[in-house]
C-alpha cells in the first residue's frame, strides 16, 4: 500500500521516478493513451511544475524522466555552473 506510486493508476501511465529537485515524481506516460496533445509517442511530465517534454523512444523518455533539469524550465538551475 505505502509503496505504490501515486502515479500509476493514471492513462497511459509508463514510469515514473522521484525528482530530487522537487521531492515529486516526474512520470512517463503513452501520450494517445494519457489523452496528451504531445509531437511524439512518450510524454514525460514534471508533476511538480506541470512541465512536458515528448520523447519519441522509451529509452529517451527514460533519460528525460531521471533528469527534468534539461527540460522543465522551473528545474533548470538559476545559473548555469562552467
Ligand atoms: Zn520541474
């Protein structure tokens, strides 16, 4: 019970992992299935700020997933380090 994902029982629901800059999950779904207006098959979702990015592969969408800072705006770091 504690351990499920509180994601999982959503359309189109693939992955999800816990983002440690947010402490929320960002979650992979099948983006037909979620009902999500995205350009390619996987759509990964910052729960926390509500930011997508759609990948075309699992194993992109899997990268995307374990790392939101490349892609949602409000993860991005404030500056960039060299
Ligand atoms: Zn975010």
């Amino acid at each position: 019970m504690s351990n499920r994902k509180p994601f999982n029982d959503r359309a189109g629901y693939v992955a999800s992992k816990i983002n440690a800059r947010t402490g929320v999950h960002n979650v992979i779904y099948a983006a037909a299935e979620a009902g999500i207006d995205a350009d390619a098959r996987y759509a990964t979702v910052c729960e926390a700020h509500g930011c997508m990015v759609s990948s075309t592969t699992l194993p992109k969408a899997r990268m995307d997933m374990k790392d939101a800072t490349r892609w949602c705006s409000s993860c991005k770091p404030a500056t960039t380090p060299v």
